[in-house]
C-alpha cells in the first residue's frame, strides 16, 4: 500500500549533508581517504568533571522519572553564568525555558508566534534549521542578504516598508553559523529599535557565544537595553562543552514569548533527562577555565588551515569566532561545484555556501572539527589536487 505524506513534509528538501554523506560513503567504498570538514559537530568529549558527574547521576535510580521542565539549580546556573560573562540578569522562573538542545527551540518557536502566511525576516545564507521553522509554522521567509560589503551584517534599512510592516518575527545569529560574524552594540540597538518601530519579535541565537577568538568579547543581545521588551535569545552547551550528543540548551528573554515556548513543550516532551541536567549545571558553574582551553584549541585549529590554505593559494579570510570558516571559492566554479571537486580531487568533505541560502553562493563553509594535524594532511591533499 502507498502513503502520500503531508503537504508539510513533502516542503522538506533532501539536506545536503545526507547528498555529501552519500557522495563521501561512495569515495570511501572506492578506498579513498577522506577527511570531513562540513558537519559542525565537536570531535572532542566533555572534560572530565562533566562526564563524571553525568556517570554519578546515572548510577542514581531515583533520577530516571520524567523531569518535565528545567530544574531550579539549572536555571540558577544559567542565571549565574549570564550574570557573570555578560553583565545579565533575569527571573529564572519566568524568563528562561529549557529545551532538548536550541535546535529544538529554534524549530518550534516560530509556532507560537506566527500565523499562516506571516513574515519572518531570516539571514540569508543562515543556518538551515530557521528555514525549516519557518516551514513547519506555514510563515513566509523573507532573506537578510548577508554581504561582505556590510561586514556580513543584515541591512535592516534595506527591508522594505511594506515588508517590516508585515513581518512578526526577525532571527538573527552571531556569532554566526554559517558565517562566522561578529556583531557589536550598536548593531543590536539598531535591532531593537527596529523590531519595537514595527512590532517584531526578535531571536538571537547566541550557540556559539563562547568560540571567540583574538582577545574579543561575544556580546548577548540581551545586554543592550530594551532587549529584553522585544526578544529573547538562544543558547546552548552543545558547541561550548562539547555536549552536542546531550541535547541541552535553554532560552532566555522576554517573559511573554517564554511562556509561550513553555507552554508548547509542555505539550510536545517531558522534559531533559535529569542526569543531564545536573551535569550541565556542574559545567555552567565550573566550567570557565575548560572554556578557556576550548577556545585555545579551536583558535589554533583556524590558524593552521587559514595559515596553510593560503600558502597554496587559497586566500581565505581567518574568521574571529565559531568552529567555522566561510571561505570564499576560485572563480569559475559555483559553491556546489568546488565542493565536489575537492571531494573528487583532494578527499575533503566541505559544504557548499548555497546550501544556507542564495547569498552563500560563491562559498563554503569549513568546519575546524579535525584535529590540526588532521587539518594540515587536509591543506597538503587539496595542495597535491592541483585545484590551486
């Protein structure tokens, strides 16, 4: 018997990560060495003292019952962390929600906002999971171009009037996946002011906030004033702790648009399993000096392969935060293309720059989620390729 799936799932493309997954299994099969720089997943387990306290919780039996929401020593974490990194403070029983990683968040938010056919301003190229959200509530995307020219920054005076007037909802992500982008102050009151002028509610998703390099300081959204009226923000331990497998992470923010998000998860899960919960408040608290280390390593992995890229001709820009590079590509090819032929040619798995959205053309992203070693043999196989 044939099933027709629902209108809704047939909207859902075929995700580029499972087309280079196939093409990278067909390489391999072939006995070719591959190295694979496109999933933005660490590589590396949590420190010790999180996975011991995550073994300790486990071998507890009375932990194993449904935790339904997020526990106040988790909430009281989080509000210690924020308060002590970022100069922010927040209600830990009205202002922030707990989510099966902010992914899970990201996807089911634009549900309790928008209606059929309300406009959602995404960045254009932006992460692939705002897309889909914006699907799954039946609202209409409309791109933030995401130019080189504006710092990678979206112009917010570009949006038309008649556009801001109908829009419910503005994303925003920086530090950015896929383009690894700072943005400051100013950029964020710019923000604001905008989102209370025409009534949009505003989400920063801040999953990279602790991968910054050179000395800088992320800055929260939710440091600047007025913030907390119009939006909230996203975070997550999954990039941070090298927690992704845990699926843990959190929103904080404007009280309206948190009750809302609680109150639809209420009805979708029954909360992170508490083990989990304890060894991510045992990371938020004691956590600082791993994070230090983290961002070491992740800034020493940039410099090798930007240093080593461009000593074979590959003049890449070294970005100043996140696990990834977004790479500008040789003229003559389009982003799909390059990414294939390095596959073909050099054995290394980077995704296409359009992938993200139509300004991603002419790039790829580039995950630092090989050792450096590993990422020096990758500049040595493109090198040997005679692509450059």
């Amino acid at each position: 018997m044939a099933f027709m799936t629902s209108k809704l799932m047939q909207s859902f493309e075929t995700s580029i990560f499972s087309e280079l997954a196939a093409f990278k299994k067909e390489k391999i099969a072939q006995g070719i060495h591959m190295i694979d720089l496109s999933i933005g997943s660490p590589d590396l387990p949590p420190p010790p003292f999180i996975i011991d306290a995550l073994v300790k919780n486990v071998q507890d039996p009375t932990q194993y019952g449904y935790t339904l929401t997020g526990t106040k020593e988790f909430y009281e974490a989080v509000l210690s962390f924020y308060s002590k990194h970022y100069g922010v403070t927040f209600n830990p029983e009205t202002e922030i929600v707990q989510m099966s990683g902010s992914q899970d968040g990201l996807l089911h938010l634009p549900m309790t906002i928008c209606d059929e056919g309300d406009v959602i301003l995404v960045p254009d190229p932006g992460y692939t999971a705002y897309a889909d959200g914006v699907r799954m509530a039946k609202a209409a995307a409309y791109p933030m171009p995401l130019l080189k020219e504006n710092g990678f920054l979206p112009d917010l005076d570009a949006i038309p009037e008649k556009i801001a007037e109908k829009a419910k909802m503005m994303i925003l992500n920086f530090p950015g996946n896929p383009v690894p982008a700072m943005a400051n102050k100013p950029f964020f009151e710019k923000a604001v002011a905008f989102a209370k002028k025409y009534d949009i509610v505003v989400i920063h998703d801040f999953a990279y906030s602790e991968l910054v390099f050179d000395g800088q300081k992320p800055v929260s959204f939710l440091e600047v004033e007025g913030a907390f009226d119009v939006g909230v923000e996203f975070n997550s331990l999954s990039k941070s702790y090298n927690m992704a497998g845990c699926r843990i992470g959190y929103m904080i923010g404007n009280k309206q648009i948190v009750g809302a998000l609680a109150k639809l998860k209420s009805n979708l899960d029954y909360g992170v399993f508490s083990p989990i919960q304890k060894a991510a408040t045992v990371a938020l608290v004691n956590g600082d000096s791993f994070l230090k280390e983290n961002n070491k390593r992740y800034e020493s992995r940039r410099d090798a392969l930007v240093d080593g890229l461009r000593t074979i001709g590959w003049d890449v820009e070294r970005p100043p935060a996140t696990m990834f590079m977004w790479a500008e590509i040789p003229k003559g090819y389009t982003s799909k293309e390059f990414a294939i032929k390095l596959i073909e040619k050099a054995g290394v798995v980077v995704t296409p720059g359009n992938a993200f959205g139509p300004s991603g053309e002419g790039y790829v992203r580039i995950a630092l989620v090989q050792a450096e070693e590993t990422l020096i043999e990758a500049v040595q196989k493109i090198k040997n390729s005679g692509i450059f």
